[in-house]
C-alpha cells in the first residue's frame, strides 16, 4: 500500500501512488475580494448565510474519487459521508461511526462488516443502501484516481440485506479502517445519480459541478477555481445545519482577505498566514484567532548524495547543532510547536519514535571546520509556494552561517521540488518541508516519506530494510511493530521532524462551534454544519 500526503502549502500538489492526481500546481486564480457582494454584507450582519476564503489555489473537480487536494476537503467533507470518520474537535484521531452506525472485524481481519443507518438519503432523495457501499468500491477503483490506493485491497463486497455490507480483503491490512475513516476515503454516492450521468466518465463530467453524497450541504454552484455555493440539504438524517448557505471563495491575495475580514465582508479565513500576519489580530476586537492541533509535520530531509553530510554520524551531528525550538519559536511562533517525535505526533506513543537528538550548540561550528563540510555552501530547499518553509529555511540559513557554515536558503517550484532525485548531485544538502497523512495510522506516514516508491521520499533516501518491515508491520494489530520502522528510520538520519503545524483560522467575531468544526486529520478545512452564530 501507498499513501500520499500534502504539504501545508502547496495545496493541489498532492503525491500519490504513480503521481495519478494531477499534480503539478495549477495556475493561481487570484481574487482582490474587494467588492462585497450582498450575501456577504448581509452575513455580516448576522444572517444564516457564512462567507469564507481559502488563501490555497484549489483547482480539482470536487468529485471524492478524484479530489486528492487539502482545500477540496471543505467541499468534499461538507457534501459526502463515508462509513466512518475521524471524530471533530478531537486531539486524537479516534474512529467513530458515520454511515455505518456500526462495525465488526473477523478475527483473521478479512472481512469488515457495517451496519448502515436506517433513515438516510442521497441528496437526489433516493434513499441509502448497501448497493451504494459495492457501487462506491467499483467505482473508484474505476476511476482510479490518487485515492484509489485505499479500497485497492477490497477483493469483493457482499450485500446481504439493504442495510448491510460486507466488505472482504485479499490480505490482511491493519490499516484498512483509518483509509475508510481518511477524509479522502471511500464516500457513498448516490447509484442512481451515477447511472442517469454516466456518461463515457463515470458522471466525472456531471461530478465537477455538482454533487451526489449525502452530507448537510448540497454544492449548488460550482465556479471551479474561483467560488463555491453549499446550501444546507434540507432533509439531512444528522443534526441540521444552522448556516442555510456556505460561500467559499478561493484567493491567493492574503492581505486583500484580511482586510475584507476586518470589513466584516466575509466571515473567515482558513488557509496560509504567516507568522506575523496571524498574530497581528491576537488580541484585537475585529477578528478573533484560533489555532487547532493538526497532524501536519514539518521536516528536514537530507540528501544522500550530499557531500558535506555522507554518513549517519555527519547527519546526527547536524540535527544536534539545529536548535528546533529557537528556529521555530522565531520563524513560525504559535503557528508551530516543537517535536521530538519522528511520526506526527500521537500517531505513535512518544517513546516509540522519539528521535534521541539533544541540542548542542558548539555542533555547527565543529561541522564548519570538519573536511567534508569545509568551503562549502549549504544549500538549504524549500518550495517557493510555502511561506511556511520559506521562514524556516532562511532562520536555519541564518543559524548556520552565524556558526561558520556557509549556508543558503534556495526556493524550488513546487514541480521541481519533486523531482530532486532526477539530479542528486544539483539537488540542495537538504530540503524543509511539511506534510500530512491520509489517515492517522503509521503506515499512511511511513510508506509514502521513507520509501523511495512513495511519493514524498524527496531525495530517495533509504533505510535498510524499510519496505519488509512495514509490510510485516501491516499484518499485525496495533501500532507496536512501527517501532522498529521507527527505528530504522532514525538510524539512517536522512529525516528529520522538526514540528507539528497548528490550522490557523479567524473569523468575525461571534463564530461558534469552530473547534467541534474541525478535525486533526484534515488542515485549513472546516465542517460547517457545526458552525453557528451567535
């Protein structure tokens, strides 16, 4: 199995398995925001209608067996369901249920039997059933889009009644019920709606436009790149949306966002701020600030190939002259936090993974002097679309070259920065990047970062052995057979995880429900229909 995973910034520039999710970063559509449209004034005001923008290029079809784009996530997870999910508001991905009220497991961990809620339907008013779970199966592996990894181990889906399905894999997975629970894991979709608009596609055409799940909000208005409509869906089985119409409005003009926020033209902001401009309203009475625990990981990879750092010893002596949490505190202040852990944090209990790197301040300047690093410049990568890797890679620069090694941040197009390995020798000594999981289970992180097949293995660096021991890890319940992936992984000091990423967000005041609206897995996304205003 291979997951995929995106960065904070870089938004549509998802990997997958084979790259399938088109993901080279699309021209930006840029937005001023500087005429306020009646809805928002009238929002504003303190009607049900919410205004938000996304400061993210978003470009994909927000069809769920092809969006594999972090901002997608607020239209995705806002109209489809899938069996089941992450809890909201929590600070643990905890599996509960959605669809499926509940669940059993075999004992051999084939075969996955859910129970599916009486009293639910599509928005077309056609009501759920098990048909919709074998359908959802077929068609994603159909349309074989960057999410298909996830139901790929599926080998048949039986249906034995209309609120039951039967799910069988050809192997066991312990992962298979957190790709289900992913907010880019199988969604049901209304079989009728697929049928009546097929097309040559699978309905992709008719689902670029338009939606067939069965979440609180219907997509009503589709301006790809530009603006999105959700009105709630009226006969919602859960408990209804109190907003009765969603605006989201994609910009890549912060500041033009920002100072609409502060005109009460629009209700939020989620997507990138920086340092600086998130806690210049941190105490202020026109917009409020919230942060919310994400598993987004900010690291730093070292290229293999590097000559300044060509053994284990070299690069554990480098991660132990990089001072974390001087660089973080200065770089990215409340919007970072610290880690000593190799995998997100939670993911794996703290002394499985703990990385054994102890702050020492004379290392740098020991590895100026040293042969291998002597008269050389260090290069240090970021992509260019990242504020946030920007800020760390110029404050680690600025560290190393006070030490006496010459040192230089470099920004990469967010194409080229995943295509290092195409010239490791012109590729920089070592890259800062962020990214998340697909889903909160350690081979989701593991396979796609540490394995030269996954996808984020930016420079291709191995660790001995690394591919069997997750295969094996895969077999086996709970989380402990990771700490020997862990370890491996350490050992060969090619990565290294500096902090977890917090999701910022502001908004008017008087936006309630912000935390139950978001959740650990999914980043600058909020669920509306906990939202309200008071």
């Amino acid at each position: 199995m291979t997951a995929a995973l995106a960065g904070r910034y870089l938004g549509p520039a998802r990997r997958g398995r084979f790259a399938r999710a088109g993901l080279a970063a699309a021209a930006a559509t840029v937005l001023t925001l500087t005429g306020c449209s009646a809805a928002r004034t009238e929002a504003a005001s303190g009607t049900d209608v919410f205004n938000a923008a996304i400061v993210q290029n978003y470009t994909t079809p927000p069809d769920p067996d092809i969006n594999y784009d972090g901002p997608g996530l607020n239209l995705i997870q806002n109209t489809y369901e899938g069996l089941v999910k992450y809890q909201d508001g929590s600070e643990t991905a905890k599996i509960v249920p959605s669809l499926a009220s509940s669940w059993k497991v075999s004992k051999d961990g084939l075969t996955y039997t859910f129970t599916l809620r009486d009293g639910v339907t599509f928005h077309d008013g056609t009501p759920l059933t098990s048909e919709a779970v074998a359908v959802a199966v077929e068609r994603r592996a159909s349309v074989d889009g960057g999410p298909a990894y996830m139901t790929a181990d599926v080998a048949k889906v039986a249906t034995p009644d209309k609120h039951t399905a039967v799910l069988t894999l050809k192997a066991r997975n312990s992962a298979f019920l957190d790709y289900l629970a992913s907010p880019f894991g199988l969604k049901l979709i209304s079989p009728t709606v697929l049928k009546k608009n097929a097309g040559k596609d699978h309905a992709q055409t008719w689902l670029t436009t338009h939606d067939a799940g069965t979440g609180p909000y219907e997509l009503t208005s589709a301006n790809t790149g530009s603006r999105y409509e959700l009105t709630a869906y009226k006969d919602y089985w859960a408990d209804k949306p109190k907003f009765s119409t969603v605006n989201l409005e994609i910009s890549q003009n912060a500041s033009a966002a920002q100072l609409e926020l502060q005109r009460g033209g629009i209700d939020a902001i989620l997507g990138n701020l920086n340092k600086s401009a998130f806690e210049s309203y941190a105490g202020g009475k026109s917009v409020s600030t919230s942060t919310f625990p994400n598993m987004t990981t900010q690291m730093i990879y070292v290229n293999p190939e590097s000559k300044a750092f060509t053994t284990a010893a070299q690069r554990e002596r480098l991660f132990s002259g990089i001072d974390t949490k001087s660089i973080l505190s200065a770089a990215m202040g409340s919007l970072e936090e610290p880690t000593s852990q190799l995998f997100p944090k939670g993911m794996l209990d703290a002394s499985a993974d703990d990385q054994g790197v102890t702050y020492d301040d004379t290392a740098l300047a020991a590895i100026a002097r040293s042969a291998p690093a002597k008269g050389r410049t260090i290069r240090v990568g970021y992509a260019a679309s990242s504020a946030d890797g920007k800020a760390v890679a110029e404050e680690l620069a600025s560290r190393m070259n006070s030490d006496g090694l010459k040192s230089e941040a470099v920004a990469y197009a967010a194409g080229t920065i995943y295509k290092l390995t195409d010239d490791l020798d012109a590729a920089p000594d070592l890259a800062v990047f962020g990214v998340f999981p697909d889903a909160g289970h350690p081979d989701s992180w593991g396979r796609i970062i540490y394995t030269p097949k996954g996808g984020l293995d930016l420079f291709g660096a191995e660790a001995d052995g690394l591919e069997d021991k997750l295969d094996k890890a895969l077999t086996t319940t709970g989380t402990s057979a990771y700490t020997a992936v862990a370890r491996s992984v350490i050992d060969s000091r090619y990565w290294y995880s500096i902090g977890s990423l917090n999701t910022t967000l502001l908004t008017v005041p008087g936006i309630t429900g912000t935390r139950e609206a978001q959740n650990l897995l999914e980043y600058n996304a909020l669920h509306f229909a906990a939202l309200g205003r008071s």
